[in-house]
C-alpha cells in the first residue's frame, strides 16, 4: 500500500482544520428562527423603547437582550417582562418561539379578553404570569387549551368577571396561581391564587380534596356563602386569605387542627361565632387578622399557646370575655388591634419590649397603666375603665407617638417627666379625672407634639404661662 506523501496529508490535515473550524462556527451562530421571532414581537408592540436592547445591529446576540432567556444553541426558553409599562394586546407571533417555556409579563398595562389565541400554540408552557393587568371579560370555555404542561398560571388583579370555566381542570400539570374553578379535580393543586379580581359564588366544597394545598388566597373578590368545613382537614395548609369578600357563617371549628397554620386572614366579611378552639393547636400560627366581621363569644382559652404570634387583629367584632392576660407576654408579639369589642381584662405592669402597636379602645378594660413600654410607638385604649395615675417615669415610653387615653378614670397630675416623650406626635387625655396644675413648661419641650387635648378634667392654675 502506497502511503500519501507529505503533501497530500498536509492538505488533509488543512481539510480536517477547515472543517472543525466551520463546526465551531456554525455552533455558535444565533438561532436566527428565534431571533426574528422576538423582533416581530417587537414590531407587533410599535418597538416600545423599553425594549431598545433588541437590536441585532447593536448586539447580534439575542440571548443578551433585556428579559430574554436561552437554552442550549441560543433557544429561547424564557421571556420576563414585568414591570415595563408595556401596552396593547400579547403579540400573536409568541408562540413561534417553539421552545418556549416561561413567559412572565405582570405588571404592565396589557389588555383586550383572555389571550387564548395567542398562547393556545405555546405547547411546552409551563409558567405563565399574567397578573396585574387590565385584561378583562369572562375566561373562556377552552382555556384547557393551554399548554398541557402548565404548571403555574396567574391571572390575579385583572379585571376578569363571571364563572369560571370547569374545564381549567383539564389543566393537569397546573400549580394554580390563577382562577378557581367551580369544581375542582385538579388535585395536585400546590398555590391557589385568584385574589383581586371580581368573581363571584361560593368557594365549592370538594376544595377539600386538594390535599397538596398549601395556600389559598382568594382575597379581594365578591364571594359569598359559608367557608367549607373541608378545608381544616387539608393536611398542608399554611396560609389562608379570604379577606375582602362576602363570606358569612362560622369558621371551621377544627380549622388549625390537621394542618400547621402559619397565616389566617379573614379580615372584612360577614363571618360570625367564636373563633376556633383549635386555631393555634400546632403551634405555627403567626398572624390572626379577623377584624370587620361579627365574631363573638370568648377568645379561645389556648390562644396563648401561639407562641410565634406576631400580628392580632381582632378589631370591630362582638367578642366578649377576658382577654387571655399570656398573651400579653408572647414574645413574637408586636401588634394587638382589638378596639370596639366587649373585652374585659387588665394590662401587666411591664409590657414587652417587643410589642409596638397596642389599639383596644371602646372596650372594658380596668385596672391600671403599665410602668413600662420601651418599644411602644402607637397606645391607644380610649373609652375603657382604666384608672390610676400616669406612670410617674415617662422614660420607659420613649419611643411613644400616639396616645390616647381618653374616656377612662386616670386621677392625678401629670409628671414632669413627660418631657421625656421627646417622638410624641398626639397625646388625648380628655373625658378623665387627671388633676393639678398642667405642665406646661416640660409640654413645651415636646418638639413632635401636633395634638394635645386635655379637656373634661379636674385641672387648675393659670393657663396662661410665662
């Protein structure tokens, strides 16, 4: 066999050189399918100057341009434009992008119906955000056309009204950000979200087969009738948002017991009853905002045991009864909102340092004042039965800005010391039994002070200082 000489493998290996070359260079080019796509898109939206960076001229790599994602060989996998003020209707050329996986456009301004047509041909879509819109009408029948791999939808804060279509269960892979159907079967629902919108009917009660559920925020809507007792059996359930709707009736009553509740806010309906015995029986309970609504009854005699509360809200409701005294010690507690309700109770000597907001006005509380308060912005406890004088050292309520006291039994002057309220924006003392001459020259040192009221007391002197 003749073996090639020295020139001829010379050219090979220069054939051989070429050839790689070429390799790595055509490796590396633009998917210009792709490329063309995401510049018709642009051209459909009038070439907003929010999307300046699609320009080939001045970067011919697309993968680069502003909210654009990529794959392998320069696909595009993803698209994330929220929050750029973009207007008008989803462009129909965007599921031309075949690999198209993720498509995030909240927060604009984006309108028309439900953009069905569009994004029905988007077959491998599995994220879709639409929320915080002003897309508008009733979601369609075929909705189920979607992307067969969608897992999180969300149409929240639009302007969508009417039923919602059954057949959005046909949406098997779905992780629900966005409508609740009537009936669901979609049982591998995760997040359930279809807050701020205008639906109307009742929450359905086979919501209690979603046994994956975790949170439910159906907040800000018009729905009505009673909150299924089927929901406290759901056994992952951590945050539940209901507030702003027409819901009546009672709560579950083993609501918090068969799940590890962190979050409850009902707050704004027409609910009624006492609040659950078993609300804070695991422990996890963070926040109970209930106010606007008409609970009565007493306070759960465990409520004490929410040991990571955080927020309690229990503000313009019918309840009655003694206010657990533990709870004032939960060293989470930063919050307590229970104005216009029956409560009796006393407050500790000593609050914690921890607690910022105190409003329980327009109830019976007796007893006396706390001593101390360090952390205290906001106390508010008109119309009570408080009685006693006002902490003599006004230093352990530094931080104080609002206080109103009016409308209780409060004897005695009132201490020099309250010079010390350097922050103090309004301070109501009216409707008491305070006595003695007004300090003025130590009310005068009070460089935030825009209120004051003192009137319907027992004080005497002169007014006028010198």
């Amino acid at each position: 066999m003749k073996l090639p000489t020295p020139k001829i493998m010379s050219s090979i290996r220069l054939l051989l050189v070429g050839v790689f070359l070429l390799a790595r260079k055509s490796s590396s080019q633009p998917n210009s399918g792709d490329q063309a796509t995401l510049l018709a898109i642009k051209q459909e939206w009038g070439n907003p100057t929010q999307l300046v960076s699609w320009d080939p001229v001045a970067d011919a790599n697309h993968c680069s341009w502003a909210g654009v994602v990529c794959g392998g060989e320069r696909t595009v996998i993803g698209i994330s434009l929220a929050r750029l003020n973009l207007t008008g209707k989803i462009p129909q050329c965007v599921c031309d992008l075949p690999s198209l996986t993720h498509l995030d456009l909240s927060y604009n301004n984006l309108n028309g119906g439900f953009p069905g047509a569009q994004l029905y041909a988007c077959s491998h879509l599995r994220f879709l955000d639409l929320s915080n819109n002003a897309f508008h009408g009733v979601l369609p029948d075929d909705i189920s056309h979607l992307s067969p791999a969608m897992e999180h939808l969300n149409l929240s804060t639009n302007h969508f009204h009417g039923a919602v279509p059954a057949e959005v269960a046909g949406l098997l892979a779905l992780r629900l950000t966005g409508e609740l159907p009537r009936k669901i079967t979609a049982v591998n629902l995760i997040d359930l979200d279809v807050s701020s919108n205008q639906l109307t009917g009742e929450m359905p009660e086979d919501i209690g087969s979603l046994k994956n559920l975790s949170l439910l925020f159906l907040y800000t809507n018009q729905l009505t009738g009673t909150i299924p007792a089927s929901i406290a059996m759901l056994p992952n359930l951590r945050d539940i948002r209901l507030f702003e709707n027409n819901f009546s009736g009672q709560l579950p009553s083993e609501l918090g017991k068969h799940s590890e509740l962190e979050n409850l806010e009902v707050s704004n309906n027409n609910l009624s009853g006492p609040l659950p015995e078993s609300l804070c029986a695991n422990g996890k309970l963070y926040n109970i905002v209930v106010f606007d609504n008409n609970f009565s009854g007493e306070l759960p005699k465990n409520l004490s045991d929410c040991f990571l509360l955080n927020n309690l809200m229990l503000h313009n409701n019918r309840f009655s009864g003694n206010f657990p005294a533990k709870i004032w010690s939960l060293r989470k507690l930063t919050t307590v909102m229970i104005q216009n309700n029956g409560f009796t109770g006393v407050l500790p000597a000593k609050l914690s340092e921890n607690i910022l907001r105190i409003e329980m006005g327009n109830n019976k509380f007796s007893g006396s004042l706390p001593t101390s308060a360090t952390g205290l912005h906001v106390f508010k406890a008109e119309n009570n039965l408080i009685s006693g004088e006002l902490p003599a050292d006004m230093s352990k309520f530094a931080n104080l800005l609002d206080c109103v006291l009016s409308g209780n039994q409060l004897t005695g002057s009132i201490p020099t010391s309250v010079s010390l309220l350097q922050k103090l924006n309004y301070l109501h003392l009216s409707d008491n039994r305070l006595s003695g001459a007004i300090p003025f020259d130590s009310i005068v040192l009070l460089p935030s002070l825009s209120l004051l009221d003192l009137s319907q007391n027992e004080f005497t002197g002169d007014l006028c200082q010198e």
